[in-house]
C-alpha cells in the first residue's frame, strides 16, 4: 500500500497502481491496452501513423475489452496526428500521453473535454514547457528506453524533472520490475511507464520472435541507431543494426539511412524478422525473463517493490 496511499498518478489515472503501458508503435493495440487497464495500470494504445479508421476501431474494440480508463498515445511528429486528436476527442478517450513535438493543440482541444493529458518529455525545459502549457504530468523518458530516445539517463532525468515541476512525474526507461519502481520513487516520480516489459505478456500480439529475442537479450544486447539524423532509436542487436551503423559511421547520405528503416519494425511485430526487422526494445530487456498475464506483472512488480520498502525501513542506522 506504501506506493498507492494518497498517489496522486493513480488519482489522475483512476487506476489501482501507478503504472502506465508504453504506447509502443505497432505492439501496443487493444489487446495489451485493455490487459493492463484490467490488470490494475493504464493501458495505452499507440496511434503511430495508423489510419484513423482503423485507430477508431482499434479504440472501440478496447472500450469492448475494459470497463477500466485507458489511453491513446499521440505521436505529434505523424502524419495522421491530427486525425488521432480528433478521433480521442469523438470517442472521449480518457487518457492521451503524447510525444515527438509540442502538445500545445493536443492540450487546447482535449483538456476541456475532461481529458487527462500527460506529455513524454526528455528534458527539464520541456517538463516546465508543457505544466505551463497545462498538462496533468510529465513521463520523464531516459535514453535506457526502446524506440525513440533522447540524451540523458532516467538515473538523472527524473528526479531534476521531479524538482523542476509541480505536476506528478512518471518514470521511463529501464523499468522492468519491482526494483525500477522503488528507484523510480526514491528519485522523485510518483509513478512509473513500462514498455519493454509488456512485450513479453500473454496478451500482447507481436510476433513470438520478437519475444523471444526479448527473453534472449542480455545487458549490452541493445544499440542505438539513427543518431547522425537527430532519430536515435534504441533496438535490439542484429542485422538491421549492423547496417545501419555501417551505413552511419561511412556517412552515407541521410535519404540511403531512412529507407533502410522503412517497414522494418512492422516485419519484428508482424512476420517475426529478427534478422532485417527492428526489434525496439529498452536496455531493461536484459531482465525480462518470462512470458506472463498482464495483470500478473503488474502485481509481481508491486509486491516486489513493497517487499524491498519494508526492508529497507526495517534497516536501522
């Protein structure tokens, strides 16, 4: 109860634990969302570059699936952003987190339809950017996270986030069990966002390659790619990565890099190509070690990060 008595993330969430599901491009549908809404956190669906008529049927089906809040998450720097925010808006989706750009319109248009808005954010200037801006929270996202990624470490991000801003800050990156979420507390969050994680879930859809290379990845089995285009993207090792650090360190030309990553985390979540597919994945993936319900996760993860509270407050100086 220690990390759920009076938090304020739960209360803005209406969810039993303080824990959010990444919205993770092509992994995170309804199937997964509406797993962790039901399993006590916040399940998220992406919006990526999804045509909205499928994003609407994708939102439906999760209503279908839960009676608990769950979130769209909004990538600003999309094509179909637009659409996403609107259809959030027609369906009243209760949470949205956003990312890749300002969510300066997303706020104008959502929040005074009651909707919880929390930005992904990966500096202090832009956590007191968005509180000014009105959001409800910060996710404050280390560079330890799959997909994109900014510069500084959550061991350092989080907690002068937590002390620049009011608003409740969410850590991300790295967080895979009940450890994560008491470092994550003691360094100033009041809740935590967890991807990689989640991919190894019994509800989650992508290909059982991709999990497997999950369960396989050990602590340096991740590398950074796209970082001479101002994209850096954390993957898991293999082919697709070896390229594209060939193609970087020869400096070929920006248009030669960005094709090579065209279509390639669809053949990882789809068709299971852990060979040319791009199996985003945070450093975290080093400790995931089974395939689980959702909702089993989440409770292991918060028994565990109960235990190690008790313990150390049972420690006497």
């Amino acid at each position: 109860m220690l990390l759920r008595e009076n938090n304020r993330v739960c209360k803005i969430l209406k969810t039993k634990y303080p824990i959010i599901q990444g919205g993770m491009a092509w992994v995170a549908n309804a199937e997964l969302a509406s797993a962790v809404s039901n399993g006590g956190g916040l399940g998220v669906i992406a919006a990526a570059n999804t045509p909205p008529e499928i994003l609407e049927q994708e939102i439906l089906k999760a209503k279908s699936m839960t009676d608990k809040p769950f979130g769209l998450n909004i990538m600003l720097m999309s094509p179909t952003a637009n659409d996403a925010l609107e259809i959030a808006a027609k369906l009243r989706v209760p949470v949205v987190t956003t990312g890749a750009g300002s969510p300066g319109k997303v706020l104008e248009r959502l929040k005074p339809l009651g909707t919880t808005v929390i930005p992904v954010v990966a500096s202090i200037t832009q956590a007191r950017r968005v509180e000014k801006q009105g959001a409800d929270a910060v996710i404050a996202e280390g560079m330890e996270a799959g997909g994109h990624i900014g510069e500084l470490t959550t061991m350092v991000l989080t907690p002068q986030v937590s002390g620049a801003v009011k608003i409740p800050v969410i850590c991300a990156g790295g967080v895979a069990d009940g450890r994560g979420v008491v470092a994550a507390f003691a360094l100033g969050a009041e809740g935590v966002q967890v991807g990689t994680r989640f991919i190894c879930c019994d509800e989650c859809t992508v290909h059982m390659n991709y999990k497997k290379a999950v369960l396989s990845a050990k602590d340096r089995s991740t590398a950074v790619t796209g970082q001479s285009l101002g994209h850096p993207v954390r993957c898991l090792r293999n082919k697709l990565t070896a390229e594209f650090e060939r193609l970087e360190s020869n400096n070929a030309p920006a248009s030669e890099i960005e094709a090579l990553g065209t279509g390639k985390l669809r053949a990882a979540v789809v068709d299971g190509d852990t060979d040319w597919g791009s199996l985003m994945a945070g450093q975290s993936a080093a400790m995931v070690n089974k395939i689980q319900p959702a909702k089993t996760i989440i409770e292991e993860m918060f028994a565990e990060a109960e235990k190690i509270l008790s313990r150390i407050g049972e420690v006497k100086a």
